[in-house]
C-alpha cells in the first residue's frame, strides 16, 4: 500500500502508570469542585444517595467499558465501539455524546481555575484567567504525547496528595449534625435532580479509550489503569463530600466554585498562611483535569476527522512532536467560546447529559457484540455478564431521564444538536460510506 494512504496514527509509549494518571487526572478536578451543586439540587444525604448510585453505575460501567477498549483500541474509544457495533449512524452519535461531553467538560474547569486565582488573587478577572488556561495548557499539549503525560502524572498524584491532606485537616471537625441537618430538603425528587453532579465526580474516566491507541500492550495494560483509577476516585469522592458536608451549615458551600479552599479557611482561618497555600495548591487538581480533557478531545476530533465525520484536515498529526495539533487548536477554541455562553453548574449538566447518552449506546454495543454476532476479541472479560451492562445501561438511562426532566432547555439544545448532525451525515450520503 502507498504510504501516503496508509492510516495516520500516533505514538504508542503510554504505561500502566500513565493510565492511571489520565484516568484519575481526567477526574480530579471533579472532588474540588461542582458537585456541591448537587447539595442545592437534592441537600447533604438526596446527593449522598444520588453519588452511590452513581458509583455503582460506574463501576459496572467501567468494568464492561474496558472490555471494549481493549478489544478495539481506536482514538475515537466510544465511536468506534458504537460504529462497530451500529454502522456509521451509531458511530455519530457516540461520536457526538462524547464530543459533548469532553469540549464542554474543560470551560467549566476553566471557570472554576479563574475563581480559585480569584480567590488568591481578587485582582485577576475569572474569565481572563479562564481563557489564558486554555491558551497555556494548549501549548503545552502540542509538545507530544509523552510530555503530556508526565504532566498529567506529576500534577495528578499532587491533586491526590493535597486531597489526602485535606480530608486529614477537616475530619476532626466533621459533625454529623451538619450533614443531617436538613439532608433531604426535597425528597426523592432531589436525589434526581442531584444525579447529575453525582456523575460529575467520575465524569471523563472513560477519556482513557481515547488514548488507547497510544497505549504500549493496551489488552494487558488499559485493566490495570481503569481500574485503579476507580478505585482511587472513589475513595476521594466520598471522603470529599462526606468530610465537607460535615465541616458547618453546607448551605454556605452549596453555591461557589472554590468549596475546598472555602472549608479550609472555616478550620484554619482565612488570614491563615495555610489557607492560602492549600487553595494554591488546589490548582493542581483542576490543572490535571483540564489537560487530560484536552488530550481527550482532541483525540476525539483527530478520531472523527480521520473517518471523515468531521473536516480531514483535523486529523493531521504535527510531524516533530507527532499530535493532533488542528485537533487540540479546534477544541480549543470551542472551549473558548463556551465560556462566555453558560455558568458552571449548566456547562456540567450538558456535559453529563453527552456523558449519560454515550454510556448508554456504549454499552448496547457490548451486548450487542458479545450476542449472536460475538464480534469482540478481547482478552478482558466484563465479570457478571450480561449484569454488569445490563447495570450501567439501565442507571445511565435513569441519569438520562433525570437530567432532561429536570433541565429540559439544556436538554433540547443538545438532542436538536445531534438532529442536525444526523440529518446533515444523511443528506449527503455519509452514512453509506465506510468509516475507520
């Protein structure tokens, strides 16, 4: 075959290691901040009961999604699970849930990075701060793959350090009056409407299925970084929430971006030197998150681009340092413009909306493959099959339901999204084409 139409592809150098830095590093920013909002929609114990189902929806997730990644190891991770499985017209929408869910996840973030440096800082504007985030950490991930990954790990094992060290601070004061008090102000409705910030907290982990093609021996080493990625995002999840909500009347954490540092100047007081170097420290969380989201998309968008569901150029991979850089510059300027368009707690719903649906297609794809037609090959067996999927499918529809009964407009502006990209890949006779 002539060289020139060979596939593009990218460097294979990433170890267990990495894995488990991307995995937790795509997260992280997660425990810092934004699912307190899940305490103004359902209160202390609606949105500790809403974060437990949610745990159990991603650890049966999990499990059956890294089935599919090390039987398909592709940069487009869901999209191509979904093509397989569905033809090109599943392939798009996986394609766009994920899209979705990874260029809408890092404005929030972005946001969240302005009003910590705010909080250090009042002089510096949020949204300057936000825009110059993504015009940094841009440039840092065109220098390759390698480097940004041991970005990712450095800044990502300080997160869980400074996270470790937070619990250790706060526990002390926790008072399970406070967290009782007024736990469940609207009842079994809001541990609905809180569901979506509960995913909030896993949110992006499946980001690993997109650099899958950069992974040395992904059957052997993509298990092990999924699932001690878990593992640790659990544990901080619930020590977070539990330890914070605990700490004084939650009320007075339920509604800013900066939760952590705020709960840190409750113990230590905000004239504390402490203070201030905890809430500086607490940039590496979001900063780990915010670049692992950017290799996630943008191998998203090389992925599509590739297959010809987005414009080709965009798969061109820079040849010194071997990334997808019209890739990264496109989902940055995305980002760009999604910061001025909504506030924090609308951008994360849209993106656990994109995150909930692709799960769900993700995982008719592995019933579907592991049925009558058995067209996976994977070394990693999904255990408890069919329950596992079966699980994650039903408790993604069940996030599904709840984030658009409860948030319709932001759910119309996404489904009239995915109706005009389909109507659009039908009209001019894509969906017949063959895509890699």
């Amino acid at each position: 075959m002539n060289a020139s139409k060979q596939p593009v592809s990218l460097k294979k150098i990433l170890r267990p290691v990495h894995l488990w830095s991307i995995a937790v590093g795509l997260v992280i920013s997660g425990e810092y901040f934004g699912w307190n909002y899940g305490w103004v929609a359902g209160g202390t114990i609606g949105f500790l009961i809403a974060t437990i189902i949610v745990t159990i929806l991603y650890i049966t997730f999990i499990f059956s999604f890294t089935e599919l990644t090390t039987s398909i190891p592709h940069a487009g991770g869901p999209y191509a699970f979904a093509a397989k499985a569905f033809g090109p017209i599943g392939g798009l929408m996986a394609g766009y849930a994920t899209l979705v869910e990874f260029v809408l996840a890092p404005p929030a973030i972005a946001l969240a990075l302005g009003s910590y440096m705010h909080f250090l800082y009042p002089a510096l504007p949020v949204m300057t701060v936000a825009v110059a985030c993504y015009i940094l950490f841009t440039g840092i991930n065109l220098l390759g793959i390698k480097e940004s990954a041991l970005f990712t790990m450095v800044v990502t094992i300080l997160a869980v350090l400074e996270l470790s060290l937070f619990m250790g601070i706060v526990a002390p004061h926790f008072q399970m009056k406070n967290f009782v008090q007024d736990g469940l102000p609207f009842g079994i409705s809001g541990i609905f409407a809180a569901l979506p910030f509960a995913v909030w907290f896993y949110l992006g982990i499946e980001g690993v299925a997109l650099v899958a093609e950069e992974v040395i021996d992904p059957k052997k080493n993509i298990p092990k970084g999924y699932l001690l990625g878990l593992i640790t995002l659990i544990l901080l999840a619930m020590g977070v929430m539990v330890f914070t909500g605990g700490l004084t009347n939650w009320h007075l954490l339920s509604n800013i971006d900066y939760p952590l540092p705020e709960s840190i100047s409750i113990v230590l007081g905000k004239s504390n030197r402490l203070t201030r170097i905890f809430a500086g420290i607490g940039l590496f969380g979001l900063i780990a998150s915010f670049h692992g989201l950017m290799i996630g998309y943008s191998r998203e968008i090389f992925a599509l681009s590739r297959s010809r569901l987005l414009p080709h150029f965009l798969s061109a991979v820079n040849k010194r340092f071997q990334t997808p850089h019209w890739a990264l510059l496109a989902g940055g300027v995305a980002g760009i413009v999604s910061l001025f368009t909504g506030t924090t707690d609308k951008v994360i719903i849209i993106s656990a909306l994109g995150a909930v649906f692709m799960y769900a297609i993700s995982m008719l794809a592995l019933l579907r493959m592991r049925g009558k037609e058995k067209r996976i090959d994977s070394s990693f067996k999904t255990p408890c099959y069919p329950w596992f999927p079966v699980i994650a499918l039903v408790l993604s529809v069940v996030c599904m339901i709840a984030i658009i009964w409860y948030n319709l407009l932001l759910s119309l502006v996404f489904f009239a999204g995915l109706i005009m990209l389909l109507l659009l890949f039908v009209l001019t006779g894509r969906h017949k084409h063959r895509h890699e």
